[in-house]
C-alpha cells in the first residue's frame, strides 16, 4: 500500500460541490469561473497567433514582451518597477504560481502564517513541503486582522506570510494601515510574503486595491501572484504570473523550469498585445459592483443576510436565521431541494465548525441570479 503524503486532503470543496451539483441540474454559484464571454479581440489575438505559427514552446520564464508589459502595467498601477527579465516569471494560473512559491521557499520545520478562512491551495503546499502552517483568524463580522495576534505567532522559524487581497472567500480587501503593519512585521525577519492578488481589478466601495508593489520595503520581500483567468473570463487558460524580487525570482524559477517546459505561446503572445486595452480591466470593479449589487438586493426577497463583499466576485450570505444546521448540511440541502450549489465557508478552515456561511459567486447572468434568489426565497 502507498503511505498518503497528503493525509488529511480531500477531493476540492469547489469540485465536490460542483460535481454534486451537476448531477442535480442545480445552478452552480460555487464554482469560481465567470459566466461571460472573454472579449472577441482577445479571441482574435490568439486565433492569429496560432495561423501565424506561434506554436512551438515559449520562453521558459515566459514571453518576454508580455512580461514588459505588465512590468509597465504594474509600475503605472502600483508605482513598483520590476524588470522584466529577472523579476517577473508567466505561469500556469495562480495555482501552479502558489505552488512553486512554496516549493522554493518553505523547507520541512519552516512556518507558514496564514488568514482564515483561507483559498484551499495554499496548506496542502505548504505541508508537501514540509512546512507548518501557523493559522491567524479574519475576525468577523468585517474580517480584520488583528496585527497583534499575529506579531506574537511569529517566531525564528517563520518563512513565509501569505495574503490574499482582494479575498477569497470573504471579499475582504486589505487597507493601507494592514500592509503598513505588515511591512513592520517583516521589518528585519526572513520572512517571504506570498501575495495572492489574483482580484487585484474587482475592488468596491471606493477602496483600492493595495498590492506589496505600493510599499517599497514590503516589495523588496515579497512575490506577486496574478491570474489573467479572473480578469478576462479566461479560467480555462490557465495563465497566470509572478513578480518579485530577482534573487527570490531565481529560486522560483529553478522549480518552474522542472515543472514544465513553459506556458502555452499563442496565448501568451495574445495576452501582451490585450494588454494595451486598459479598460479591459479599469472597468471591471464597476462591473461586478453592480452585479453585487443586483444580487443583494434580489436576496432581500429571502432571509439569507449578506456580509458586504468589498471584492472578488463572491458575495458571503448568512443563514443563521435559517437553521442550525452545519455550512456543509445546509449547502447539500440547498443543492438537492432548491438547485442552487453553494459553498460551505467551513471548508475554508482547518477546525470544521459551525460556521453559518455560504459563499456565492454571483459572476453570473441576471438571470441566474434571480432565479437563485427566487428559489432561496422559500428558506
Ligand atoms: C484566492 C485565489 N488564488 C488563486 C486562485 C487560482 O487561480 P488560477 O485559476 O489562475 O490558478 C484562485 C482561484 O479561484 C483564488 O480564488
């Protein structure tokens, strides 16, 4: 027999849901693609780039001229200049950058800080590895950090702080007093932050996004992860990118290299000449802050209660006026009864309890959505 070296993983909470789901006809708002069409210019790029025989392997670190580009992307947005050649690496999504990250960076013993409730990539990496992850609560209802707590679970063995802001699943989108505290922390540590950013373009109530690039000294020590999937309705592509400082880059890249030969060339060559459209994703947050906003206000027909997203597309409900039951019970009632998938907020922590949330992404038709709320309005 094969000794598990994931013991406790299970199939993905967004699979698991997903394929429950599906085999009910429900209407899934668990999974985290988008329900729209990628523009057709964007279509175009890739199908020229193919005619035109940009089909053999890329760089490995990636296609330089779409690394130039969002070297220039990320000085107009965050102010932080990287080089393109030695500082930004394209990848396979997000995922694959999370995991190379980690593979680079955590050895067996080092400890890993993270916030709950957390994406589900990040501790099955972090202990592949070795590593130990040192979990920090959001603390409701507005899902803040408390600085404290987290300056006194940092110790010698600490390697690595993860964030994710904009955040998945909560919508919690970090401020600029958080990456100031954060900065201090770090101050004169070894420690690596890894800052998942992947929502960087879907930010609402008139906050902005506050990316490591903003903070020269958290910059100087820390790696960007971003996805084009999330921005462009691309999930599928699965191409993603990181950006960090040079000596990190190498290590990151080290791993990369016996990972994979590169990422795929037409569509990296399409996505540097999408690029130059800004509105592309300039306009996203106003985007999705309607959508969030159609949705919440078509669920004051039910008795599930919204905690404000302040980014992503996913939206928190509560049900604890509802029922008692677990997160985990009550979404698989709702997939069975109502056709509607949701996700149990639960699943995001390692300690399964009692949560009362579910999370929905409502980067969905107008039409779905009101069928979502008409079907929960019998709750
Ligand atoms: C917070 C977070 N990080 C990373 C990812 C993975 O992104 P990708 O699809 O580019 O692998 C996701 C996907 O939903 C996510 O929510």
């Amino acid at each position: 027999m094969i000794a598990p070296k994931l013991i406790t993983l299970e199939n993905s909470i967004v699979n698991a849901m997903s394929e429950l789901g599906d085999s009910h006809n429900a209407i899934n708002m668990a999974a985290g693609y988008t329900d729209f069409h990628c523009s057709p210019r964007l279509i175009e790029l890739v199908q020229k780039h193919i005619s035109e025989g940009i089909n053999e392997f890329a760089p490995a670190n990636g296609v330089l001229q779409l690394r130039e580009k969002l070297a220039r992307k990320i000085e107009e947005l965050y102010g932080h200049k990287y080089n393109p050649e030695t500082e930004i690496t394209i990848t396979a999504g997000a995922t694959q950058a999370i995991f190379t990250t980690i593979t680079a960076l955590v050895r067996e013993g080092d400890e890993v800080v993270i916030f709950e409730p957390a994406y589900d990539s990040y501790v099955p990496a972090i202990e592949i590895n070795g590593g130990k992850p040192v979990y920090v609560p959001l603390k409701a209802p507005d899902f803040h950090i408390d600085w404290g707590e987290v300056q006194k679970l940092i110790t010698s063995n600490t390697r690595m702080i993860i964030i994710n802001t904009p955040h998945n699943p909560t919508g919690k989108v970090f401020s600029e007093l958080d990456m100031l505290r954060l900065q201090k922390i770090i101050n004169g540590t070894r420690i690596v932050v890894l800052s998942d950013e992947i929502f960087e373009h879907i930010v609402f109530n008139g906050e902005s996004h506050q990316s490591v690039a903003m903070y020269p000294k958290l910059a100087e020590r820390s790696i960007i992860i971003s996805s084009f999937g999330e921005t462009y309705h691309v999930s599928g592509w699965q191409i993603g990118y990181c950006a960090g400082p040079a000596d990190v880059m190498n290590e990151l890249r080290k791993v990369q290299q016996v990972m994979m030969q590169s990422v795929s060339s037409p569509f990296q060559w399409a996505l540097s000449e999408f690029l130059d459209f800004r509105e592309e994703y300039l306009q996203l947050s106003d985007y999705y802050r309607k959508k969030r906003d159609l949705f919440n206000e078509l669920m004051t027909a039910t008795r599930f209660k919204p905690i404000l997203s302040h980014g992503t597309f996913f939206q928190l409900f509560s049900y604890e006026g509802i029922t008692d039951e677990s997160d985990k019970d009550f979404a698989i009632r709702l997939v069975k009864e109502a056709g509607v998938t949701t996700i149990p907020v639960s699943a995001f922590y390692h300690e399964k309890s009692k949560k009362h949330l579910l999370r929905f992404n409502f980067a969905r038709t107008d039409e779905h959505l009101q069928m979502v709320a008409d079907r929960l309005s019998a709750y």
